[in-house]
C-alpha cells in the first residue's frame, strides 16, 4: 500500500467479493498512508467478518520489492495473490488462478496477460518476455511449493522494475503460466510508485539492459543455426526487429 487512501474502500471490496476467499491478508504499510490505517483495518475486519488482516508498517519509503518480500516473508501459506492497493480483481480472479494452478501445479507464477488486448500490445509483446513484461503484476499467484525462499528481485529499490528482475532471475530454473483471461482491472494511477519511479532518468537505461538479458538469456548455449531457428520461428523476426529498434 502507498499513497493509498482513496484506493481502500474498493481494495477491500474487491477481495471480499470473491468466488473464493483468502485465508488471510497480508498488508504492506509502504507510507503516505493514512494516520488512522489500523481503525481502518479494524472496521473492514468487523463490515466483513474477518479477523485475519494483518499490517506491516514500513517505518520510511522501502518501494515495491522490499515491501512485497516482508509481505511475503509474512505469509503463512504457500499459494500467494498479490494485489496492489490501486487495481481491482474480478470477482472470478481467485478462483480461475487456482483452477490454472490445479491444472498445472508446476508453474512457479501464474498470471494475466495483456496480450492480443490490441495488434499492437500483440506485436510488441511476446512470450519471452523480452520487448515487454506482458504479465499483469496484480493478477500474480506465486506457488511457494515449488520454491520455498522465493522473493522479488531488483537493481535498485527506487525503480519500479522489480517484476522484470524477478522473472529474469527465476526464469533459468522455473516455468509460468500465462492466460489470455481478463480478471483484473489494471488502473493507471499515475501517482503509483511504479509510474513516479518511470520519472528516474535510469528507467529506461536499466529496462534496455534487462530486455538484452532476457534475449540473450534464451539463446544462451545454442548454436548459430540454433539462434536462428529461434529468432525467425519462435520469437518471431518482426519482434526482433523491434528488440534491435528499442533497446539498441
């Protein structure tokens, strides 16, 4: 939670109005909250008749990735939803991620994406997640049961790319899943952590150099007819194409 007041009264909603409930909630203090946050909790315990609302209170700013790892650290049970305070769940979105996850129980993330939303989100996005990270960060579930310690990864706390980190670090030893489902609701909020740290100047720099780690990550130990095969078939040349425009 940051910069959160306006966003509680539907955060809560959203979770309670679930096909299927959590067993406990895990709430991150990350600051610019409000001063009265726990009389808050405490009435959304009694509206909804749920005492197992729990808060951690960051003492200063810590950003997404060290908030969430408390988070995390937190949890009692090994399947984990994260939902960030500004975005909404379909009242299905628990439910058909466990269904996902029954189906497969080998994934390590299971997510939403925002492909084949346009032709353009298609184009620009594929499933290697090199020219852009399709997968919706509010829609994850985490499987701690094929990965005990897991955690978020980043360069830097200030830039909000601790999604990338994470998936590029996981990648070389874990699978995930995505489906074209829509249950969340995205909102642009545009003073999310994640948007006010697009302001940093090493944004864009570190997002180029996590694109060319993804992209030689996957044509690692091939050969040259090997690379191609994947370039021309598999990644697909026009998307290449746009990974030489963006990131060289």
């Amino acid at each position: 939670m940051y910069n959160s007041e306006k966003f509680l009264d539907n955060y809560f909603k959203t979770i309670f109005q679930q096909k299927l409930l959590p067993n406990e909630i895990i709430l991150v203090n990350d600051t610019k909250n409000p001063k009265n946050i726990i009389d808050i909790i405490d009435q959304k315990k009694k509206l909804y008749g749920f005492d197992q609302i729990y808060l951690i209170n960051n003492k200063v700013n810590l950003g997404p990735a060290i908030s969430l790892n408390k988070g995390i650290k937190f949890c009692e049970y090994n399947l984990i939803f994260r939902l960030d305070v500004d975005d909404l769940w379909s009242p299905n979105h628990t439910f058909e991620m466990i269904k996902t996850y029954k189906k497969n129980p080998s994934n390590l993330i299971y997510a939403n994406s925002i492909k084949k939303n346009s032709f353009l989100t298609n184009l620009k996005c594929d499933d290697y997640l090199i020219n852009e990270n399709h997968l919706i960060h509010s829609s994850w579930l985490i499987n701690r049961n094929i990965c005990k310690n897991f955690r978020y990864h980043m360069l830097r706390p200030s830039i909000g790319l601790e999604d990338y980190f994470t998936l590029l670090y996981y990648s070389k030893k874990y699978k995930y899943f995505f489906t074209y489902l829509q249950t969340v609701n995205y909102i642009n909020n545009i003073d999310s952590h994640g948007k006010i740290s697009r302001k940093n100047n090493n944004y864009l720099k570190i997002r180029n150099k996590i694109s060319k780690k993804f992209f030689f990550t996957k044509i690692k130990n091939k050969n040259f007819f090997e690379v191609l095969h994947f370039i021309f078939f598999k990644f697909g040349f026009i998307k290449f194409f746009i990974f030489l425009i963006l990131y060289y």
